[in-house]
C-alpha cells in the first residue's frame, strides 16, 4: 500500500510514500493529508471468511491485505493489546439497543475511550518504526480529554518515543484528569495549560511547524512527531471494527450476510467515520454513514446543505466535549476520494480564505449518496440517556447524538450499527444529571449516583484514579510550553 496526497504534489515532498512515512511525516504537499493511492475490492468472500474470526484474525488479514510496511511479528504484537481489553475473546461487543438499533461499544480497552481502539496498536508500530530506523521521537499531543491519556497509556515506557502531552488545566473531567496525571513514567510529560483546549492546540501546532524547536530537538538528536487523529496510522485501525460490528450482527442472526446497514457515528475529526468509509469503499455492504454532531453542528449543515461554513462559528461547549471541533480534519480525505486533487486543493484554499466553500449540486449528491446527518442538542442527549437508561441500557453523551441521527434519518429498511465511543465512566456528571437530575457534582459523586441508581460497581480503574498518587504536577503559562518541554528532554 502506498500513500499520495490530498493537494497533490509540491516537488518537495516525494511522489509517493509508504505507510511507515505517512505515520512519521502525516503532513503532506500543501498542508494536505496522506491517503491510500488505491483500495483493495475485499468482496464477500472476505466477510465469509471471517465470520468466526477473532477480532485480532480479522484484523490481521486486513493489514496484510493492504499490504503495509509493517513486519508480521510487530503486528501480531500490536494486536494482541486488543487481550488487554475487558473480554478479550471479544474486544468490541455489539449490543441490542431496540429491535433495529444495535450499539457497537468501543470503549473496552485500558482507557475507557474509543481512541484505545487505534492508539493501542499505534503505539508499538510507531515505536518499532523508531527503532528500527534507530531514530528517537518526541511524540506531541494536545487534548481536550480523551487523546491524552489514550497516548500516555500506549507509549508509557516504549522505547525510542516520549511524549508531551497538553491539557487545559481546569477544561477536562476529574476523570480525564486524573488519568493524566497519575501516569508515572520516565518518558512521559503531562503539561497543564492556563487556558483553553484552542489554547493548547495552538501551542502544539506552532511547535509542530517551528524550525528553531526542531534544531533544538536536532541537537538531542530527537524527531519531532504527532500523534493527533489525521494520522493514518490511526485511521488503518479504526477500519477494522466496523468491519467486526458488521460480522457481529450476521453472526447474532440480526442481518444475512450481504444485507446493507447503516453506520451511525457520533463525529469530531472525523476519523471514526472516515475507517467506516474506507470500509464500504472495499465491500462492506453500508446503505449509509449517519454522521451525529453536536451543537457543533458544522458537519450535519455540510451533509444536508453542502456547504461548509464556518462564518461567525465559534466552539461552543457541549456536554459531549469530544466532538467540539468546527474543523474537523479528515472530510478531507473524503473530498479527495470523491472530487480528486485539484477541486479538494481549491476547496480547502477556499475554507482558509473565505472560512467557507460550497459544493456544487452534483457534489452535494455525490455527498449524500454516503452520508446523512443529524446533530443532537444536550436536552436531547440527556432525554436520550434517560430512555435508554429507562430501558436497561446505560450510556454516554457521545453515544447519545447517535440515537437522534437514527431517529431522524435511519428509514426502516436497514438496521442501525450505532457506535459507543465512551464509557458512562468518563461523562459522570452529566450522566448523573440526565438520570437523578443533580447538577455540579463532582465526578466522584457523579459516578457513585450512577452505580447506586444502576446498581453496578464503579469500575476498579477508575476509582482507583482517586486515590493515586499525582506524579506530573506542572501547570504553566502557554509562553513557556517550549521551555518546559526541552527541560524535561
Ligand atoms: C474522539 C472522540 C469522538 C470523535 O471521534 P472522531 O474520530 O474525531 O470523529 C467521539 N466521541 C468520543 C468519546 C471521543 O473521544
């Protein structure tokens, strides 16, 4: 498999790179993105194939089958994360919700986030592409809850990679927090921000671009790296589980095999629902992507309107944070699928000039011959919990947009694969206050109403979190990140 470019070639960077490439240098020509030059057809037989196959079996034919610069042996070995994950005969399990809603939980590995689902194998491919390159890398992650501790977890103690990580002191959960800042480990650095997520998102980025960082970091002999969502070293891993959900419903007789179905996914950057994409595109039989936002609605107006707008936008903050994005990165990869270089070039040189491009009438079509969308407003998230809650089924902020985006657009002729990107564990509070009404609890409080009214334990990991010694303590002024970061190298 090889990669090209979303905003074709600038003569400076190569033609055409391998996979290890597109996961040390993700960003490409024109600040575009690397994409797959060609899928291959997997067809049905692929699917009939893995109709018993374990996750990690599954997973493994698909990466071979795309033919990645990856050796067996570290493939194997990144997989087998997928044995740390709450049942490990079963990684991803799908679950009936209403008699055509089935939700496929994503959140079973280590840090109760869907990002363990690609982070996990990332990790060790990347740190094995270091060593063997006999390379060091400064990995940089900034994060509004989830990526953060997703990353420390899978590259805690790897060799040949640190990582910093930024946060917003103050602008994520308890929880989240917690699972920062209680990781013990010589190659981490957790750096608290006074400010904002943008806040530290923009730090990251100027230290990203910034060639006198680079030489300093040079002089230690350290690459410079990025573990954020364009990566394709994550989308690889998130093809796979929509290929499993598929397999899951065949094999609990919900569907026949080839039936068509719809995938619904609560959205951010995107790249939950690019894997699911990717997916069709090779022959799992989907009618359609549901794509579920937010407040943040500016995906649900591209889908239905066919423009992307972001005049007079600001983030708003929602109670599912996650998905608190106006530029969500990866709808550029479908852009190029489905309009080629030049017009994806043009389009996104008109988002930054204008913050705004539309799609012509034949390319809203081809659009929408894909997606539909929906987004889902907090009252209604919460009245969401609260039903499924009322029905056995206890669930996230995240998880809920999706039961609107299915309300509204599933037509009755397919079932609904609907995807559960976090675990009730990590959203607390307002989980509390969709169930019993409280408001402003603590998570501590928050997650000991929820057990109490679902009569469940609060799971070990997180209340352990509560009592862990905090071993990264820095919080700092954004002015001085650069400092802070070459102290601790
Ligand atoms: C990251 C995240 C999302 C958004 O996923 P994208 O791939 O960025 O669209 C949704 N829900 C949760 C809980 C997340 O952590």
């Amino acid at each position: 498999m090889t990669f090209i470019e979303t905003r074709g070639n600038d003569g400076q960077h190569p033609q055409e790179v391998t996979f290890s490439q597109a996961i040390l240098s993700p960003i490409a020509s024109f600040g575009g993105l690397y994409v797959p030059k060609a899928l291959p057809d997997l067809g049905e037989a692929f699917l009939t194939k893995h109709l018993g196959s374990h996750y990690k079996e599954l997973a493994f034919d698909l990466l071979t089958t795309l033919g990645i610069d990856i050796d067996e042996a570290v493939i194997n070995e990144a997989l087998a994360l997928y044995d740390h994950f709450d049942d490990p005969s079963n990684p991803v399990p799908v679950v009936k919700v209403r008699d055509d809603l089935y939700v496929s939980e994503l959140y079973h590995g280590p840090t109760r986030a869907f990002k363990d689902m690609a982070l996990q194998p990332f990790g060790i491919v990347l740190s094995s592409i270091a060593q063997k390159r006999e390379e060091n890398y400064l990995i940089l992650a900034a994060t509004s809850g989830d990526t953060g501790p997703a990353a420390l977890e899978t590259f805690k103690n790897r060799a040949n990679v640190r990582v910093a990580c930024l946060y917003p002191d103050g602008g994520t959960s308890d929880v989240q927090r917690l699972q920062m800042v209680t990781e013990d480990a010589p190659n981490l650095k957790v750096i608290g921000i006074k400010g904002d997520f943008d806040d530290a998102q923009s730090a990251l980025k100027r230290l990203l671009g910034s060639d006198t960082f680079k030489a300093k970091l040079k002089e230690k002999s350290i690459s410079l790296s990025a573990a954020n969502s364009v990566n394709f070293g994550r989308i690889i891993f998130q093809i796979i589980y929509h290929i499993h959900s598929y397999l899951e419903l065949v094999r609990q007789n919900v569907i026949s095999m080839g039936e068509k179905v719809y995938l619904d996914v609560p959205s951010g950057n995107f790249g939950n629902a690019l894997g699911g994409y990717y997916a069709m595109k090779m022959g799992l039989p989907v009618a359609k992507i549901l794509i579920a936002s937010n407040e943040n609605n500016v995906l649900t107006r591209l889908i239905n309107e066919g423009r992307y707008d972001l005049r007079g936008q600001h983030v708003i903050p929602t109670t599912s944070p996650a998905m608190d994005i106006l530029i969500s990165s990866n709808v550029e990869r479908v852009l190029y699928d489905l309009f080629g270089t030049e017009r994806t070039k043009e389009l996104m040189a008109e988002l930054d000039r204008d913050r705004v491009y539309a799609l012509t009438a034949d390319e809203h079509a081809a659009l929408q011959a894909h997606f539909a969308a929906d987004y889902c407003d907090g009252v209604q998230g919460k009245a969401y919990i609260k039903e499924a809650f009322a029905g056995g089924y206890l669930m996230d902020p995240h998880t809920a947009t999706c039961f609107k985006a299915y309300e509204s657009r599933a037509t009755g002729d397919y079932k609904t694969i609907a995807y559960s990107t976090a675990e009730w564990t990590k959203f607390s509070p307002t989980i509390a206050n969709a169930l019993t009404g409280e408001k402003d609890a603590h998570d501590i409080e928050a997650l000991e109403s929820i057990a109490k009214a679902a009569k469940i334990e609060i799971p070990a990991m997180i209340k352990g979190l509560f009592g862990k010694a905090i071993a990264q303590q820095t919080v700092i002024e954004k002015e001085v990140i650069e400092e802070e970061i070459l102290k601790f190298l």
